[in-house]
C-alpha cells in the first residue's frame, strides 16, 4: 500500500509502497484511511528538526501522521465496541504500561517517557492507506462530521489543556457571580489551527476570547473571529494592545517567550498562564519582580501537552456539537486539502494562508 | 500602650507610647499579646523598600506587627468562641467583601486587591501590649505550644501553597505506587524560616527533602536538616549538585529568579514550581528550548501568596504535631527573642545565624 | 397577555389575560415566549399536590411555567450580552442572596431555602406570552436548535446531578483501563423525559445504559433506546433482570424506594446511587444487611436537584450536539404540542404516550 | 512462637505456639509485636459471625490481629526506608495488583474484591511475638506515641471517611464565611472508640461535635465529651433531642438504621450521611417523603471502609498532635490491657466499659 515514509533524523519524506502485512489480531480492526492531517510537527519530522523521531523496532523508517479519520474494514475475534463501516480516530500516544497514570489511561500524564506515539516516535503512524488498530486505542466519529473529523486530534489536545486549567483553578473560585464564566477575559497567543481551537473552546465555555498575533487578521482568521464573536488584535498596535482588557487566562500556542511573558503584566490576580507551544531559538528575561507579582498574585502556569481518550471522545463531541451551531466554520478552517502524491506540498513546508492542511486517502 | 510605629514610606521605626482607645464592640475580644514575630516584610517596610505599604485611614502613622500570638483578657458581649485566658493567633488579610473569595472565606485569594493586611496596609499591626480584634479572625492554641505559637503565621503560609500543590497536581496521579508520597523528591530553594517549614512540611507528607543553599549549612541549618531527616546541599559544589536525584517539586523562597530558573533542568515530568520569594533586581533568561520543556512535561508553577483561615487552624495543628514529634526543633528555630525596647535590633536589619526573631510583649 | 395561572393551595388553573405592566430596567430585557414544557411539578401546582407553592409577594395567583424558550424583542439600558433576535431560555431558580453558594452563582445548592423559582415559589413563571427578566439569568440558544431549545430546563437539572455524580466519584478512580467510561454499567430507572435525559447523557459518556422500566416499552421509548444503543429491560421480567450485568451507577427518577432498593444488591464496589424522583406513598424497609453491604463496599448515594447557569449552557451545548449527531431524536421526545387555550389537556393530567408535551405561544 | 489463632467458621479461639518459619526477603523486615488491639471484627471472627474470613492458603487456621504496634528487629537486603529500632504501625489490606485503584495504592477502593486483609482474610494477622512484613505495608511511628500507636489502624478509618466527606463536600462550597468549619453541626451515631475518633477528628475540624447515644455517658464518655468540648446527647430524652440544632454531617458508627434513618429529618440542606458501622439484625422503613427529602436538599451518603498508606500517616500525626494537644486523652481510651494468655476475656467478649483493649505482647 501507498504510504509516507521518513528516515529519523534525515531530511526529506517519500511517498512509497510499503507492505506491513498486520494481521488483524484479538480485539483489532482493520481501518481504511480517509484524512490524516498535518502539524507542525510533521513538518518538524520532515525537516529533521525534531530529535525525538524514532522508527519502529526492527525498523529504519517511520511512516508519518497522527492526526488521523478512518474507518473500520475488517473486525476482528473478540471485538465488542465496533462493526464494520464505523467511523473513526484513533488515538496517538499509547503508554509506558509501567508508571502510574499509564497504568489508569492518563498516557498524556507518562511518567517515564517510555511511551509510543504514532508516526513520531516508536511507532508507525497513519499516513498510509490503511492500518490495523487496537479498539481500545479508537473513538467513535458520527458519520454527520466525516468531513470535519480529521480535526479531532489537534482539537484533543486543546482540551485536555482547559480541561487541566479547570482542575487547577478549583484552588478558588473562578466562576462569575452568575456562576458561569462570561465575565472572565481570555487571550490566545497565535492564530494557528491551535490558537483557532483554544478561541473556539474558551467562547463555549463563555470567556470573552482576545485572538493576538502580530499582524492584521488574514481574510480566514477574520472569519473565524467573527463568527465566534471573538476579537482579533493586532499586538504590533498600541492603540489596540491599549484597549485591551486585563486577562484571566493567556494561552500561548506560539512557544515564543518574547511573545508571551511581556502580556504577564496584563494578567489578573488569580489568573493562569498555558503553555503550549514548542519553538527554538527565542530568549526572553524575566527579572524578580515578575517573580514577585506572580507571587503576590497566585498567578499559575501549566504546560500541557498530548491527551487521553476522554480528551478525543470529548473533542469529537466538540466538533459534532460547533458543526450543528457555527454551520461550515470548521470545514473553512481545513484550507488544503491534497493527495498523497502531492503531500510534499504541504509537509515540507506551510501553505500561505493555511489554518490547517490535510491528506485525502479515499472516498 | 507601647507600640512599634512606622510612617509609610519614611525610613525607620519607633518604639512609643499610643493609645488607640479601643471599645470592645460586639463579638469582639480584647487580646494581650505575648510574642509577634519580624520577617523581611517588617524589615522592608521599616527600611522603606514596599510601595504597597498604607497607613489606616486617617492615620499618618502604621503600628507594624502582622505575626503573633496573645492571650484573651476581655470578651466582649455574644462572644461564644472564646472565654478570658484562651490562647489565640489574629489571622493577617481581612476580606475586600466584593469579591467571591472574599465572601467565602478565601481572602487569601481576593480578586479586587481591596483588602487591609494587619501591620502591612490600611490596618495596624499587632506590635503593642494589646489589641481589640473581631474573635471570627481568631484562631485557638492550645496552651502546650504558647512558647512556638508565634511560628502560627508564617507556617500558614507554606500550609496554604502546599495545600494548593496538592489540589493542582489532582490533574493526574501523583502519589507513589503505595499511595504516599515517600518515592517523590523536593528541592527547596532557600534556608530561612520560610525554607525551613517548607521543608519539615514535605518531610511529614513524606517527601524526601533537598534544602538548597549558595553555602555550608549554619549549625542551625546543620541541626535542623539532620532532625528531620533532610540533606542540606550547597548548590555551589558541582559535587553536591551532581548527586542530587532528580524533583518531583521545587519550592523557591529566595525570589531569585537565577537561583531556580536553572534547577528546571532537573525537573521530573509533571513536576511543580512553587514561586514564594519576593525579591527585586535579579534577572534571567529563558528561552524557547525551557517553556518547550515545560510543555513537553506538563509542568506547572504557582505564585503563592498568603493563607486562610482553615490554614492558620492547621498551622497550629501541624505545630502541636511536630512540638510532640521533634522536642525543640520548633523552639530552636527561635533564635532570638527581644523586648519592644530592643527590637530596633531585629527590625532595622537581619540578626547573623537568624532562623526567626521574635519580640516578647509579655509573659 | 394570556397567561396560564394558578391559585396556591387551590386545584385547578385558568387560562387569562394578565397585565403585569412590566417596565424593562437596567440590564434586563423583555422575552417573546416561543415555547414552554410541561413536567409532572406543573401537575403537581395544577392539582394542588405540591405545599411548597407559593405566590408572589402581593400576589395571590401564581404563573405558572418554569421551562421556557423564547425570543428577546426590546433590550434595556445597559445590557451587554444580548441583542434584539437572540434565542434565549431563563434558569428557573433566583438565589437568596445570603448563603456561600447563592453567592457565588451555586443557588442550586441554596443552604437557606430563602430561594424563590419562577412557576413554582415567589416568582411568576413563563407561562405567559412575554415576560422580562434581567440578563444575568439568560442562557444564549443557537437558532439551528430553537425547535427542541424548550428541554434545556429539565436536562440542566440531569447535567448537574452528573457533574456531581463525577466529582464525588473522584474519591478514587472510576474511569476504565482506557481513560474513558465505556466499561462502566448504569441502571436508569424510569423512562420519561427525566430517563431518558439520563439514558443518553451517560450514553455520551460511554456508560453501557440500561434504561429499567415495570413494563415493556412503548413504541417512543424502543426507538429512543435503539437509537442511543441502550437497552430497556423490563424488571417484573426476571430472564431479562437476570441477563443484567452489575451496575456502577444508578440514577432513580422514579421518586418510589420500592423501585430502586432492591436494584441495591447488582451495584458495584464504589458505585453510586442517584436519587432524582419525587414521590409520595411508597415505602420500602432497609436493614442493616444493607447498610452494611454499603459501608463494606463504599457506596454513595447522592440526592440531587435544580441546576445552575452552567449547567444550563451545558444542556444547550448537549442538546447542539445530540441534534447533529441523532437528527430527529430530540424532537420526537416532544410528543404532544398545544396551543395555550389547551394547555388544560397537557397540564391537568399527563397525555397517554408522552414523553414531554409543550405549550407553543408564537412562531 | 505464641500466637492468637481461629479456625474460620468455628466458634472460639486459641493461643498456641506456632511456627511461620519467616524469611527475611528483600526489601522486608520482622518485627517484634508490642501491642494489637481488639476490636468487633476479632469478636466477630471468634464468634463466627463474619462469613467472609479465610484463612491464608494451605492453611486451615488464621492467626487473628489488624490492629497493631510493632518495633523492627531485623532489617532484609534493600531496605531503605527503616532501621532496627524504628517503631512501625502495619496496614492491614494488601491490594489485589489488578484494580486500578490497588494499582495506584488505593486498595480502600479496590473494586475486584480479590485483596487480603491480615487478620481477617487470607492473610494471618498480627497477634504473634513477631512478624515479618514488606517495607512498603508499613507506617513510622515517633517513638514519643509509643504508649497510643496501637490506635493508628482503627483511627486510620476514620480519616478515610472524612478525607472522603471533605472531597464529596466539594460538590459546593461548604465551609462557613470565615472559612473554616465552626459554623458545621456534627451528629455522631455511636460512642465506641470509633464514634469517640469520629468525634475528636471532626472537632479538630472545627465542627461542633454532638456525640448521641440511646443512653447517658459512662465515666469514661463524660470525660472525653468533656476534654474535646463535644456535647453527650441521649437520645432516648426528648428534651435532650430537642435541644439539638440540626446537622451538615450525620456519622453513624452503629450500623442499625433504626438509630440514624429517624435523624435524616434534623439535616440541613447539601448535608452528608457517613455509614461506618456494620450488624445485622436492624431494620427500619424508608418511605417515599425521605427520598424527595433528599433529593430537594442535596443529601449526599457514602459507605466508607478501610483505609489507604497514606490515612496511616495522617492517623499517626492526629495521635502525635492530639497527645500534644489532650494529654492523657487517648491513653483513657485504653481501658483495658491484657496478656496475650488473657487474651479470650477482651476477644470472647466485650469487657463492661470499654472504649478500647489491646494485648500487650511485649515492652
């Protein structure tokens, strides 16, 4: 079968036959692929520049992708949860089996780092046109949002991390007066599919959302912003960063601290920082005063990274839920959509204007 | 009465004869104090360095004093708590009343920053023979600890940060596999008073404790380390540093952002900063490649400030608990006691060999 | 304006016209009334069964209706959530003001009963054919769902007893060896609207969901059940009581002992019993054999009632997102639909087949 | 060696000598008995009454004792934790490794059933000269409780219930305005050494302790309702009953429900039932009017049993603080010490007056 391939730690992908020959075990499914999306992380695959990459045992290549929507063509013996013709997602990390959160299902919580994660390290991914799947490791898709689906993945993630800054702030009372959440303010650092989930995600829950970034919006990310009654700023305007109210969340999905630390000032007591974005190269200081107000303030900071299955289950009633009320505005959030021959278009570098990039495997 | 007077931002202090006049209005006590503690705060603000500091209103004059311990002599009428003779510890932060923290108790998160700290701002302190205070900012002590019960305010402190790790880290499972805490390591970063109930604190959750300094142990620090089972490391032997096992968290109560920054390094995933110290003039970088880390290992930082009331009660528990447990452990980290006459001595700069200075009011 | 009122302590109801001169203040804005539900507590008012009714202050006939959908037609002075068009639905309960949780928006959880809910006590209901309210107590509804909207008052009451059920059930942990639900078995006993709320949001969970009934179902419950892929078991049948598998949550609406003690004995180590039904005249005995079943295996039991904004904002989310996923489910929940002038035929007794019946006032 | 032993399912018991022919393995140490105490599960044990003993396998005798107080004599290969001479309390239930709960040492939660218990089930117990035991079983013990330890295990209990009442209480905001929990009724069902934990626990809580029993105090009740301020209520005296405010947590430690259903009608809104005790015999009506009781006021009930490592350690510093704190409070509650040769006048039997009995089995 067709598949895109890389060697760890050599620049460049390959779209290749490759033959796995996976029997389909107890408890597995068959699952024919039909999107595999692209991050940032692919690209950073592709261009060597992540040197966490690791093939399979036995192997020296890695077939690609983790954002993945499929569905299922063959059951095997034993399995319960699934039939034929099911839609899919399937999950990306699957833990060490030895630390304590792996031991419960909170693989994104891994202790020894000992896990595997498809098409990133140790094991293959989904960017091929089909792959035989554990039903543990698969969460159900309503046929309704097959045309959305392959967002599920990246989606995840952002909810693990809101799920996670609930949690933390049960340290006091966070709510409104009107115990909901619409007096609170939120900015989101970058305008990427991520930045674009978090925005999305706070407004459900009621914050009023600040999309920030350094430029004016482009004509999708106006879109979005006002479709979802958030508000675009530009943080290279004074008159706009001036009008800014104080923020009781920021969420970095930049990973440029140059870009985040200096908003710490507009934060309000009690407030919460996420971490989520991964870069090179940016230096920012930060001095004891900083410290201090942090202090002074009981100002939290959460990295966050990967999710748990409930994470996926709940990011795919997210976007079954955004479908029926926000109409096409996660279907214009998929700019590109290629075949697996033209996949080198989008993985070795960023389409301009792209909110998010996909592979289209079969009909 | 004799007081401990300071004139918000006028360098210097003033012991001197005051009478406040104060009725003893409903549900109110009138308390002789026995012992107030000094920390940086009382020697910041008597040397004129904290901005925040405020007279109360329509006085020009601050009487200083925010951790004590005193006796009840009066009891005013529908008192039903307290009866003449109880031991007691005034709580520090009175509520802004608006705000939700603040109407449930939880002042020490107060969102409008409309609060009076006793000694600090908008209220006088409790350096003087005696003072008159609401008996619901009362705490009970029981008579057994009256010769350590100054110690109640500043371990309420750390017993809140802690209380709030512990709430924060509920996002996964952070107990060892025999459901305590002994498999897990803590460095905490400065050796004062604050450094040290940090770390007899984490001893009796059962961590293993690392008391992190930039030199050898005083024989104080050498005495308390051994007592409660801690190793005592000088971060400046690249031997020490090098042996030290990996943290589970880190407290900083040096405010030192170059003193904790590069202990991040060291960090095990899903680990936890706690921010305590509050300093000015330090500077450090960070760069992409640690808020990178951070994300990729799910760290979180708290700022923490303060504590409630259910803090001070088990302040003094934990106080009663180690008296039994420890002897004089708590006493010798008394290691000055001076009259009011004096207490310029202790007020104006730090005592050499200082763990807590304390000023004895009465018998 | 029509309305549909009743006389406290008096059977009976009346349909009439009622100026109520209602003038739009500060932040508050006048609602078209599109639909409202009627639940067995309307029945309840209707034929004088409930003690607890009360009407307004000066007033002695009370509005009936506390489930409610409608439109905003005028908007006051001040307001800034809402426009002119939105789709809105009211929360029933209006906090005391005076206990923790009224005060922090939780008046779900009101210590002092001091509370007043519209229809029901103190306050006029919505059963009428515009009302004003103030904005703090809307809940925003997407126009796609405005014809199933008028049940987001009964499932937010659903969504809130779930809320609690997973935060007393963090006590340990409850979730799978995956991380989600799906090896989770629960009892839902009754079958009406209340039911079946419970049957589909455990479903969306991932509970296996057995919705538990003294008969067979009838033909809106077999396609309701199918639908969701539950399964209705008829409890005076024991092949099908026998072939049912332990459960790890029960949730009676029932209100009847008789129906849910007995289910006692099939639940699970740590399992948890939901009580939501209100009832009179059944009685059932419990020994200690029990109590003792329920000490040596940690059961929790939690009674639970009304809903706060939050859980308002849920249930609309929830119904946003049934509606993409199970099309037309939702709306053959609502089997009966009159005008106002027979509201008589819905509100005196319950129709024959019903799940939920409304009162339709304006397109 | 001398031991206490049962044959499961026959009446009596016998101190004999026997012979383990325990190996020191890694990571293990033996311990020289000091104290076990009694409690209703070894009179039950002996009197056959509790169908669910068993003893280990291979064997058809069970050595009885989970209640006990230990010094190490010998130290196996690895151990890091202790050293000959350190005083030690054991935890009774080892979990059954497949659970998630007893995978992350949470066997108070174990949901398969398949654990042991020392003394009760599948394990022998501690009524011997000397035991050997895993490092990771056992609890340190400051040698200055030595006199009390021996209550660690059923104190132990106790904290895990109200660890639990604290967590479930967390489904709203419980706590009173200052933020503490003074303002909070106790009823506690029961004046046995449990129901006299229970009491001192929750008024270290702050709550306001009733300690209700059919019956006026014993000598011995008077005095500890005296020592911790707590009120001895008879409930058989109407004007006694009468008096009694209402309850935020009821805590029966009898098991009958004819002594706690009839005090459901005293408690307030969101409060909580605590279910400890176990009996047989007992049985009481509930009727529909309680169950819509419930519901309307968020009664929440756990069943509570057993306790995890970490409530071990909690247990030891109450009794650390509260010797601190009581004086000879807890050594009162040791009303009777017997040889293990005596041991059938405190096992056959309850002694007249007893709070609680240990065999002392060496100094």
């Amino acid at each position: 079968m067709k598949a895109i391939v890389i060697k760890p730690h050599v620049i460049g992908m390959e779209v290749k036959n490759i033959d796995l020959e996976e029997k389909l075990g107890k408890n597995q499914v068959r699952i024919k692929t039909l999107y595999t999306g692209v991050c940032g992380t692919d690209r950073g695959l592709v261009n060597n520049k992540l040197s966490f990459v690791r093939a399979p045992e036995g192997w020296d290549e890695l077939i690609l992708g983790h954002e993945a929507f499929g569905i299922i063509e063959e059951v095997g013996e034993d399995v319960t949860e699934f039939k034929k013709g099911d839609y899919v997602v399937p999950v990306v990390r699957r833990g060490c089996g030895v630390c304590l959160n792996c031991k419960i299902g909170r693989q994104d919580f891994c202790e020894t780092g000992n896990f595997v994660e498809a098409g990133i390290r140790g094991k293959h991914g989904f960017m091929r046109e089909e792959f035989v799947d554990d039903e543990m490791y698969l969460v159900r898709v309503p046929e309704s949002i097959k045309d959305i689906a392959v967002l599920t993945e990246p989606l995840s993630n952002v909810v693990k991390a809101i799920d996670e800054v609930m949690q933390v702030q049960r340290r006091m009372v966070w709510n409104c007066p009107d115990g909901a959440y619409d007096c609170r303010n939120a900015y989101v650092v970058g305008t990427g599919p991520i930045g674009t989930f978090y925005s999305i995600l706070l407004r459900t829950y009621g914050f009023n959302v600040f999309m920030l970034n350094r430029r004016d919006p482009s004509p999708a990310e106006e879109y979005v912003s006002k479709r979802i009654n958030a508000q675009f700023v530009n943080t290279t305007k004074s008159e706009e960063m001036n009008k800014l109210p104080k923020a009781d969340i920021i969420v970095d999905s930049s990973g440029f601290p140059s870009a985040f630390i200096p908003l710490l000032s507009k934060i309000n007591k009690n407030g919460i920082l996420v971490l989520f974005g991964t870069e090179t190269g940016d230096k920012t200081p930060i001095d004891a005063d900083l410290v201090s107000f942090m202090v002074e303030n009981n100002i939290a900071v959460i990295g966050s990274v990967n999710a748990n299955k409930m994470n996926f289950k709940e990011s795919v009633n997210y976007l079954t839920m955004w479908k029926e009320k926000y109409g096409e505005l996660l279907n214009r959030m998929i700019t590109t959509v290629v075949s697996p021959e033209e996949a080198n278009t989008i993985l070795e570098k960023k389409p301009k204007g792209e909110i998010k990039s996909v592979i289209k495997w079969s009909d």
